[in-house]
C-alpha cells in the first residue's frame, strides 16, 4: 500500500544519450522531450494522489517520493536526489517543465546508471520512511544498445528489499522490434514468453533484467486503463512504439500499491 506513513520511493533512469534527440516514431518532436512532458504529467498525477482538501484548504502529504538518474557517457543526479513529489513538482515547473533532457550526455552507459540507482537504493530500503513500504520500483527508459550490461547490477537491485518485498526494475525500450503482435496499449498483453521479445540480444537482456509484474501492480494496470489486458506473470518490460504506448508505460510508476490506501 502506499500511504503517508509508507509512501512509495521511485527511481526513474533516463537515457539522455544523443539518440534521444531523434524524432519519437510518428511525431516531429524529439524522443527526450516526449518523456520530459509526459514524466511531468505522472508527476502531476501523483502530487494529486497526495493531495486532500480540508475544507478550502489543500493538505500536501508526501506519499511518494522520486529519485531520478539521467546518463549518457556518465549518470547525472537531477535536482536535490531524493525529492517528494511536491518538491519534484516545483523543481520540473521552475526549470521551465523540463528535466534537464536533450540528448547531451554522449554514449549509453546503462550500468554506470544502474550502478548509481543500487548505491542509493541499499540505504534508501533501510531507511525508517521506506522500509515497511510497497517495494520501490526501479523505472528504466532507453531508445538504444547500451556500451555496457547493467544486467549484473539489476540483479542486485533486485535482491534488495523492503519488508514487503523485493526491489522492482521496469524496462522500457524505445523504437525497438519484438516478436509481440498487439494494436495498441489496449490490447497490449504483455511479455511473458523470451520468444516474445525476439532475438535481438538488447531486448533479450532488458526482458531478463525485468521484474514480474505483481498481482496488485497488474491489477492496477488493469483496473486504471493503463493496460487492460496485460496477462499473468508478464514482466515488467515494454517496447514503445508509439507517443500512446510512452505515455501508458511512464505510468507505471503509478501502479505501485493498493488503491484502497491512496487516501491513508
């Protein structure tokens, strides 16, 4: 559940390499600033959730809380680290609702990136905010083979943990080709199978580094309209072909926990 007393942490890894300054498939705009304006709207969304008016007042209550990772040749800390959404909320509306992107940082070190999510992780599960909370999620974005295999160290972080659960990593790629045949995110089904993914081997491994969706997570993604008919036991990794398929997949991060507890 995520509540006030147990609020949700997500670390959010963007690759900003300078791939990401090609156009998104089927707009004109670049890929880095599609995930900008839609990363602002989930941030939106969550800032809602921790929002209660009492009487004509509005209550921010810090249930979710944000760490976010962007690399190229090198992995760069946004803004002060560790933010409640309020402060991610202002941060992303005073830099002019931007997250630094631009396709600047040079190549695609993913598991320096990685390695810099797992540093802060092994602390962040021990800590008093966090460690009784729904697991953190772990939210990777790239458009693109990475110079190195962060495979080893989402292992580790998959082995760290709350007490009520592991670590989970998400994985969404890009502009990729799958074997998976579905329309659109209404129908997506999910990856369940390794013959889904198709045989290119960075498909192969972001589908390995993915955690299984968990029963409460799916059912959020179905019940939310997100992802209405993702199966059983699919992972967490998403091919993104289309502006419709980043905005349902950056969701995700939303799907953490139980519905009855947002107003907790």
């Amino acid at each position: 559940k995520v509540s006030r007393v147990q609020p949700a942490l997500i670390v959010i890894i963007l690759d900003d390499s300078g791939s990401m300054e090609d156009p998104l498939p089927g707009t004109t705009d670049a890929k880095y600033q599609w995930v900008e304006r839609l990363t602002g709207v989930i941030f939106k969304e969550l800032l809602a959730r921790s929002t209660e008016l009492k009487g004509d007042t509005a209550q921010i209550k810090s249930r979710y809380f944000v760490y976010v990772i962007t690399y190229g040749s090198n992995p760069e800390v946004w803004g002060a680290g560790e933010m409640d959404i309020k402060a991610a909320v202002e941060k992303y509306a005073n830099d002019g609702n931007s997250l630094a992107l631009g396709g600047k940082l040079g190549g695609t070190d993913a598991a320096a990136a990685f390695k810099k999510a797992y540093e802060y992780l092994k602390e962040a599960v021990t800590d008093q905010r966090f460690r009784k909370s729904f697991p953190p999620m772990v939210f990777h974005l790239t458009d693109g083979m990475s110079a190195t295999d962060a495979s080893p160290i989402a292992e580790q972080i998959k082995q760290l943990s709350t007490e009520d659960g592991n670590v989970l990593v998400v994985n969404a790629y890009i502009g990729t080709q799958t074997s998976l045949s579905y329309k659109g995110t209404e129908d997506f089904p999910g990856y369940v199978d390794l013959s889904d993914v198709g045989s290119d081997e960075d498909n192969v491994r972001l589908f390995n580094m993915s955690s299984e969706v968990p029963m409460c997570v799916r059912q959020n993604l179905i019940d939310d309209g997100i992802f209405p008919n993702v199966k059983e036991g699919a992972r967490l990794f998403f091919d993104v072909r289309t502006k419709d398929m980043l905005k349902h997949t950056i969701q995700v991060v939303g799907s953490m926990g139980s519905r009855a507890d947002r107003n907790m």
